[in-house]
C-alpha cells in the first residue's frame, strides 16, 4: 500500500517496529533542550549537533560517550537524573506533545492488522508518558525502551527483541526511523528500515 506521504509497504510486511521520538512523536527538539540545560548546569558545552547525530543513544551511554570523546569529567548518574527530569519540566512547559502525522497515519491504518512494536532510547518512563500524551499507547504489542535492553542502538538488540516478541522474522518486519543509529542497529538485525526525515 502507498501512503499519502509516499511511502510504500509491500504486502510482504509482516509487522512494523516504530523508533519513538522524531518518528512518531516530535519532541526531539524538547529533548535536545533538555540535553543543553542539564549542560550548562555541569558547565559542559553540549550543542544541539552533538544530540541529534547520535540521536537513539539513551542519555546514560550518551554522556559517557560525549565525555570520552570531548575529555569532560562528569558523574554519569547525577547527569543521568537530572537531563531526565528536565525533560519532563521541558516537556510540561510544551503542552501537549505533536504527533507526526504522516508515520501516525500508517500506524493507525496497520494497527489491529499486523504486529506493532516500539523500539527507543528513551527512558521507560518518558516513552510510556509520550505514547500516553499522543494517545496511541495501546497501538502497540510491545514497548522496548533503554531500560529493558543491555546494548543500546547501532546494536541490534531493540529491534530483534520486539520481532521476538511477536514472533516474526526480523526480515519480514519493516522499522521506522529518523536517527542514524537506529537504522545501523536495523541493518545489524537483518532488518528493513525507512528513513522517515525523507517522508516529512
């Protein structure tokens, strides 16, 4: 089937596995938002470029990985806790959260028909209060967020999880994405992806 934004499905989809923010939801600038107050709290320059090409990395292996590479001393945990509940003062402050309608709308017409599934690096807690926000948590047959997996995306870990779950094959499934390392961690797990930023 082919969508109004263009994007085409072939009938050979077994089951669609969905990136969360800035796939379905768009509050990636809330979370770069986040990201560069709890910075600026430890005086560390984080920029919004430095998010959004490592967008999909959950905030704890982010941190670690942005303080290696830039040799900046931080306590993982506190700047763990406190980007996190930044986010849902940054969050709150926005409103309701935005839907992106074109993925939306192909979720809505597969969902009841095929196996759905989330796959994101956000906190169980943040993505279960955005999908609750957009009112289309129960879409879906599984929620995998960064605390129920050890390997965070570019591995494969998410993805194969959630075809697990619903018992399909990691090729006959088909993920949304809109960060880099989601789609390294679908071609990781043998999995056809679409870039959603060529669909907006």
């Amino acid at each position: 089937m082919k969508f109004s934004c263009g994007i085409e499905i072939s009938d050979e989809v077994k089951a669609l596995l969905f990136d969360l923010d800035g796939t379905l939801v768009d509050n990636m600038q809330l979370h770069i938002d986040a990201w560069i107050q709890t910075g600026t709290h430890f005086g560390l320059p984080i920029t919004a470029e430095m998010i959004e090409i490592n967008a999909g990395i959950p905030t704890r292996q982010l941190i670690v990985k942005l303080a290696s590479e830039n040799n900046w001393s931080i306590d993982t945990e506190d700047f763990t806790k406190l980007k996190q509940s930044t986010y849902r003062e940054v969050k709150a402050n926005a409103g309701p959260i935005k839907k992106i309608a074109p993925i939306i709308e192909i979720a809505q017409h597969y969902y009841g028909k095929i196996p759905m599934t989330i796959g994101t690096g956000s906190s169980r807690p943040n993505a279960i209060a955005a999908l609750e926000d957009a009112g289309i948590i129960d879409w879906f047959d599984i929620i995998i967020s960064a605390d129920d997996v050890q390997n965070p995306k570019p591995h494969p870990e998410v993805w194969l999880k959630g075809a697990n779950h619903i018992g399909v094959a990691p090729n006959e499934c088909l993920v949304f994405e809109d960060g880099e390392k989601g789609m390294d961690a679908a071609d990781a797990a043998g999995v056809p992806w679409i870039d959603v930023r060529k669909h907006l």
